[in-house]
C-alpha cells in the first residue's frame, strides 16, 4: 500500500481490508479489528469465509469468484460472526485489481440498522393483524345487523294496514316500515362503516350451545317461521366449549341464515346441529338440506371474502369468511363437504 494512504486506512472508522484471490486478508484496518474483536494474527491465519455467517457463505462466495473476474462488487450485504460470537452485518464495496491479484474493500457496519428494520417489520406485521382483526369486525358488527333487520321488516310486512283504522298509527308503521328498508340500504351500502371492538370479549368463556342457538333463532325467528325452517339438535354429548360467546353467535346467525337463504326451491330447510367429543376432539356439525355446492368449482372459494355461489341478490359474501374466521383466530378448524342438491355439511373442531 502506498505510505501516503496508511494514515486514511488507520484512522477510517468504516472497515477497511485488502484481500487476496486465495481469500485470505492481506491487510486489515484497526476499525474491522476493533469491531470483530479478533487479533489480526487471527485474522490472517484463516480463510475470510471461516469468519462469515453460515447462512451467508455460499451467496458471499459466488460474489467473490464474480470479483476475481474483474467485476466490482457494489451494494452487497452479509454476517459475520464476532469473537464474542455476536452477528454484525456489513454493507460492502469492493473493487479487484486483476494484476494485483487483490482485492480492495469497504465495509460499513449496518447492525443497527438492521435491526431497525426487523422491529420495524414487528411493528407493521402487529399492525396488519390489528387492522385485520378490526376488519373483521367491522364486517362483522354491520353484515350481522341485516339478519334481525330482516326480522323487523318481516315483521312489518306481516301487519295489514287496511286493518288500521287510527291514520296516525298507519303512518307510524309505514315510517318504521320505510326506516327500515332505509337501514338495510345503508348497510348494504356500507357493510364496513361500523366497528365496533370489545377488549373485554378477548377472555374465553363457557358458552353453551343451547343459550346460544336459542338467542340466535329469537332474533330472526320470523325469517325461519317464513322458511318453515326445521331444526334437529343434539348437544347431549357436548354442551359447551370455551370460546367467544359473540363468535358463537355470529357463527349459528351465519349458518343458520344461509341455510334459510339457499334453501331449494319449495323444500322446508331442515337443521341438523350436533355436539361431539371422542379423545378429548371436540366438534360441532351444522347440516342443511340447501342447494349445496360444487366443491370441485368453489371448494378453495368458500371462506373468501366477497366470494357468492348462488346468485342471490341478498348475499354480500362475507357470512363464511366470519365464521371461518372466528373459528381460526381461536386455534379451530372448519371443514365443509357439500355436493348440488344435497345439502352442505360444516364441521367445526376446536382448539383441544
């Protein structure tokens, strides 16, 4: 090295080294010495790739054999692994002089950026799983709120007005009426406009079946007296789970509104619901006797978001995209066989 340049190499505080086709350092700045925490005998008695991370060898080696033929080395990044057995990562420009046979190098020691970078992803990976967990309740809160809204416009319709005789009391139930139908625009409009979040719902608690099913078929029983719905239920074996009791809820509603809604043209919907427990599985199993599906078309479909298979002007897809995802965020499972005409199954295993 020319003399003139050993005080720029000595007092750099970037890592400076020169090192020589057979990949072995040839000189080495005291910052590179100070920040490997190697003595420079030790330094010089191993091949440089002895001191890189495993992982980062065989990608640090093909730049390498790039060098010796001549091409410059720009941008590029590895591990190295101190004395103390701490990863440093090094951002490296290197030039070779092919008749030299050496080449010259600069690194920069980037660790704390990297790290920056890793807390970083932490933070925007937190944050993807609040929005998404936000999102699904916002889709929640407004997509179950049309069930009993059903049921109120059911209700509604049910009332003959020419049996009215107050013309106060007619317009009153025709405003409800029109109120109504107003709310179901609204909401269909904007599925996602409402949020509503509950810290408190994150503690699991025993919900039982039963309670549930039955506050569910309170709020839209003139939807299933409508459908002539039929239920057959079975919760004997099981008949409670540690879970959420307004994922649960939102869970039957879903099902049990699809089952009414896709039910086949002049046919009663008939509700199968049972509760099961064999070496500590538990499940539960919802059938109807619906339209059905394809599952060979729409089986990797059916719990997307915004996905329909059937047409129906009323239907957002969102209903199994909450149930699948209420199931999954506690750890369970839900499996779905299907065949056209033949009704659908849905088996839902929970967290053991």
């Amino acid at each position: 090295m020319n003399i003139q340049l050993e005080p720029f190499f000595n007092q750099s505080v970037d890592c400076l080294c020169i090192a020589d086709y057979d990949g072995y350092f040839v000189k080495i700045n005291p910052a590179f010495v100070a920040l490997l925490g190697y003595s420079e005998e030790e330094l010089h008695s191993k091949k440089i790739s002895e001191f890189i991370y495993h992982e980062d060898k065989e990608r640090t080696a093909a730049h390498r054999e790039k060098l010796k033929n001549n091409v410059p080395l720009v941008n590029f990044e590895n591990r190295y692994v101190c004395k103390s057995g701490e990863l440093v990562w090094l951002h490296w420009t290197s030039i070779p002089l092919e008749n030299e046979q050496l080449i010259y190098a600069i690194a920069k020691d980037i660790t704390h950026i990297k790290k920056l970078e890793n807390e970083r992803i932490s933070h925007l990976s937190q944050l993807h799983k609040v929005n998404e967990k936000l999102k699904r309740q916002n889709y929640t809160t407004s997509h179950d709120l049309r069930s009993p809204l059903n049921n109120l416009m059911s209700l509604t319709n049910l009332i003959d007005l020419s049996k009215i005789e107050d013309a106060d009391t007619r317009e009153i139930v025709s405003l409800i009426r029109l109120s109504a139908e107003g709310l179901k625009t609204s909401l269909n409009a904007f599925i996602d406009a409402h949020v509503k979040h509950d810290t408190k719902n994150n503690v699991l608690k025993e919900v039982f079946f039963s309670e549930v099913l039955q506050k569910v078929q309170g709020s839209i029983s003139a939807l299933i007296q409508k459908a002539g719905a039929k239920f057959q239920v079975d919760f004997s074996e099981m008949e409670s789970v540690p879970f959420k009791e307004n994922f649960m809820e939102s869970i039957f509603l879903n099902l049990v509104t699809n089952s009414i809604k896709y039910a086949k043209p002049g046919v009663p919907p008939v509700i199968t619901i049972s509760s099961n427990k064999h070496n500590g599985e538990r499940s539960l199993t919802y059938s109807d006797n619906g339209l059905g599906m394809d599952m060979e078309k729409v089986g990797h479909l059916i719990f997307k978001l915004n996905e329909r298979f059937h047409g129906n002007e009323d239907s957002k897809g969102v209903g199994l995209y909450l149930v699948h995802n209420h199931v999954s965020s506690l750890g369970g499972t839900i499996a779905v066989e299907s065949e056209v005409d033949k009704g659908t199954t849905f088996t839902i295993k929970f967290k053991r």
